[in-house]
C-alpha cells in the first residue's frame, strides 16, 4: 500500500523517518532491550522499571537531535522519530520482560498486534481519511504504537513483584542494566547502521527515490527473516537457563537447523519471482536484481539472529557488537571506496557482503565458547 499511495519518493521520506525511530530506540536499547532478559534473571521486574522508563525519554530527545543535526534523517522529522522511538522503546522493553519471564506467546501477541494495527491504522488512514502521505503513515504508526503499548502494559500488569530466575547476585540493577546494555546495545548500533546506512548512501547520491526502492528491498529482506526473528528470542531465553555449555550448543544448533531450513524456500522464492511481479505488487521497478544480489546475506543475516541471542543469553553481548562492528566495516568499505554505492544493486552487494562477515564472526565465537 505504502509503495502504491507514495510511490519511490514518499518511500524514501518514510524510510529516513522510520531510520530516526530506530536510533532513539537504538539509544534506549543501552539500559531497555537485550540485556533486560539477562538482568532479570536475579531482579524482579520492577526493580528495571524505573531506570528503563526514563532513560527511554532521555533516548527520544537526544538521539532524535543528534540524528537531524548529523544529517542522518532531515529535520521535518525531528518530533516525529523523537515520539514515535519513545513508544517503541517502552514497547520493546516490555517485550524483554515477557521473553525474559518465558512469556514467549504473549511476546508474539504483541508483534502481531503491533503489525496488524499498523495495516488496519494505514487503510484507515489513506482510504478513508485521504491522507496518503508520509506524513499519513506517520500519523497511522502513532496510533499502532499506542494500541500496542496498551496491549503491553495489559500483558505486564500484576507481574512486576515477581521473584528472580535465579540467585540474585545483590549487584544494583541499574548498574547491570548499563553495563550489559551498554556492550548489548553497541551491536545493536552497529547493525541498525548496517541495515540502514545504505538508505542515506543512497539518498545522498541519487536522492529519496533510490531511498525508497531500496527501502522496498530491504523490507523484502526483512520478511525473509521473520522466521529466524521469531526463533531467536526462544535461545536467548533457554541458553540462559541452560546448565552447561554442551546443552546450549545443543539448544542453538537445534534452533539453526529449523532457521536454515525454513528460510531457504524463503529466499529462493524471493530470487525466482521475476521482476514484472514486484512492479506489480509495488508499483516500483528496480526491486528483483537487488534480492537476487542480497541472497547470501539473507541466509547469513538469519544466521546471525539466532547466534547473536546465544551469545546474549550467556552474557557475552560484546561480541555481537564487535561483529557488528567488522560488518558495519565491510560494508562501508565496499560501498563507498571499492564500488561507490551510486545504484540500488551496488547497495545490495555492500550489504550482502557485510552480512556475510558478520555471521562468518559469529559462528566463529559461537563455537569457540567457553562458558
């Protein structure tokens, strides 16, 4: 519906929006994502809640300035990824503490909502409000957020007086929450650049137009990996419950075979579906050449998730973000020094090989871990 209404241009307006939301929640993720399971795990839920709830809002004000000042996303979208980022963040940490207490259907519950809210919100909006604009869809994502941080607080409410998982250590929560967040959330920095700087690449050299049909790629991509995102919470959460380290290799292995081989149709039917069909569905050419080039990385990046949550579940977020860190490094080297990104297939292939290196890293560490 989003390429049909705004076309290339409107796409790429709404992708930079969507890139300033991630960097506020990126900002939060440092005390409110990934390290919350691992902290929870000798804290009740509300000894996370406060620190969590306002380092949020300190994240939507500051990430959302620096982002426009950088040049990362333009200023007509400074309130907008400030406020919307704010509700994803909360979301996001709510969704911890369902993973981190077990909770992985109601963890589900929500990212269903928060997808089926945000289709119902868009065709109320464009179809009958008329406003088939970025500015439209921003208006439909605040209302999707909204409904699904209700939906959150509901599935939270009468369980943050639950007891620890395990022992508690007596460490100060806060204290943990920045440490592990902090090498957590650096990855997860790291990827989101990953992910998305080739869409400011491209809008710097071609404008929003090469934005939006790689935003429209990129989607694609992300669709492919659903599957491995849905997997991936369930090792975060049994590799740290896990007794010994034979026991989460068996627990991991088991949960990559599934992800490769769900998403292998995935992938080839993202290659073997011909051009004229995605101009049809999207209204948009140019979308069928970047998913054949992006293939390797699509199977690497699904590879990716599920190790990247082994590692978090045993503590050691710092390597995701150092291999986040070699792929944000390939990346940029092909795509501006050996290429120079100036086309939306030369995107795909700095990508594909970043994602590459990153799992390449990951399997790497993930074998040799001692703990």
């Amino acid at each position: 519906m989003n390429t049909h209404y705004l076309g290339s241009e409107g796409m790429g307006r709404v992708a930079l929006l969507q890139f300033g939301l991630l960097l506020v929640t990126g900002m939060a993720g440092f005390v409110a994502a990934g390290a919350v399971v691992y902290v929870r795990r000798s804290h009740r839920p509300k000894d996370l809640r406060g620190v969590a709830y306002l380092w949020c809002v300190f994240s939507s004000i500051v990430a959302a300035s620096i982002g426009v000042k950088t040049g990362v996303f333009p200023e007509e979208w400074l309130f907008a990824a400030g406020g919307l980022g704010l509700l994803q963040s909360i979301v996001v940490f709510h969704s911890q503490l369902l993973i981190a207490s077990g909770r992985i259907k109601e963890n589900n519950y929500l990212q269903i909502i928060q997808t089926s809210t945000l289709l119902l919100a868009v065709l109320v909006t464009y179809l009958l409000v008329d406003l088939g604009t970025p500015e439209g869809f921003a208006w439909a994502l605040l209302g999707a957020l909204a409904a699904t941080l209700l939906y959150s607080t509901m599935a939270l409410w009468g369980s943050w007086d639950e007891s620890p998982t395990v022992e508690p250590d007596g460490g100060n929560a806060r204290k943990l929450l920045f440490i592990h967040g902090s090498q957590a959330q650096t990855g997860s920095i790291l990827q989101l650049f990953t992910n998305r700087a080739n869409l400011s690449l491209l809008f710097q050299a071609v404008g929003n137009a090469g934005a939006g049909v790689y935003s429209v790629v990129y989607y694609g991509v992300e669709a492919v990996w659903s599957i491995s995102r849905a997997i991936a919470p369930m090792v975060n959460n049994e590799v740290a419950k896990a007794s010994g380290k034979t026991e989460r290799m068996a627990i991991t292995s088991g949960y990559m075979n599934k992800t490769i081989l769900f998403t292998l149709p995935l992938v080839l039917l993202a290659c073997v579906v011909p051009e004229s069909v995605y101009a049809w569905i999207f209204g948009i050419e140019g979308v069928a050449a970047p998913l054949k080039l992006l293939a390797p990385g699509m199977i690497a990046g699904a590879i990716s998730s599920i190790l990247a949550h082994h590692l978090s579940g045993v503590g050691l977020h710092k390597w995701n973000a150092i291999t986040s860190g070699i792929g944000l490094s390939v990346l940029i080297t092909v795509g501006v020094y050996l290429l120079p990104i100036s086309s939306v297939e030369d995107a795909a292939i700095a990508a594909s090989c970043a994602y590459v290196a990153q799992a390449t890293g990951l399997f790497i560490v993930w074998r040799l871990e001692k703990i």
